[in-house]
C-alpha cells in the first residue's frame, strides 16, 4: 500500500462549537500504532446523538490539540446538563 506507515491528509466534518454548521478542513492522519489499524471510510451520516450535540444540547469542551504531536487528536468530553 502507498500510505502505509505514513501520515495521510483527509477530509473531515469538524463541529467546532454548538449550533453552528460543521466545517469541511483538511485533517492530517498518523499512521496506526500498535494495535490500530487505518480503514478508508467510504460514505458516513451523522446519527442523532451527533445532531443533539451540534444543537448545543449536550456540553462538549472540545480539546483542540493542533499543536501537539499527534495533530490529529481532538477529543470531545461531553458532559449533560
């Protein structure tokens, strides 16, 4: 395969705070570690989980870790009001 053992740029859907629309950026993709593996995704939805939270219905402080080594890591705490 070209990309293995390589970082990859994609495409992503990234919610940046409730009720605003997602934003298509270009994200940038480690390669798996130990016990990981990389799929293609194909063709994806949101599910209503992520439409309640993008309508600001669940609290989510987003990490934006940009700036660390693994750029690729944003993690979403959700915590309910």
């Amino acid at each position: 395969m070209a990309t293995q053992g390589q970082v990859i740029t994609c495409k992503a859907a990234v919610a940046w705070e409730p009720n605003k629309p997602p934003v298509i950026e270009e994200v940038q993709v480690a390669p798996p570690q130990a016990g990981e593996v990389r799929v293609k995704i194909l063709f994806t939805a949101l599910c209503h989980t992520d439409a309640y939270t993008l309508g600001g219905k669940i609290t989510v402080e987003a990490q934006d870790h940009r700036d660390t080594p693994s750029s690729q890591d944003i993690s979403f705490p959700y915590s309910f009001p």
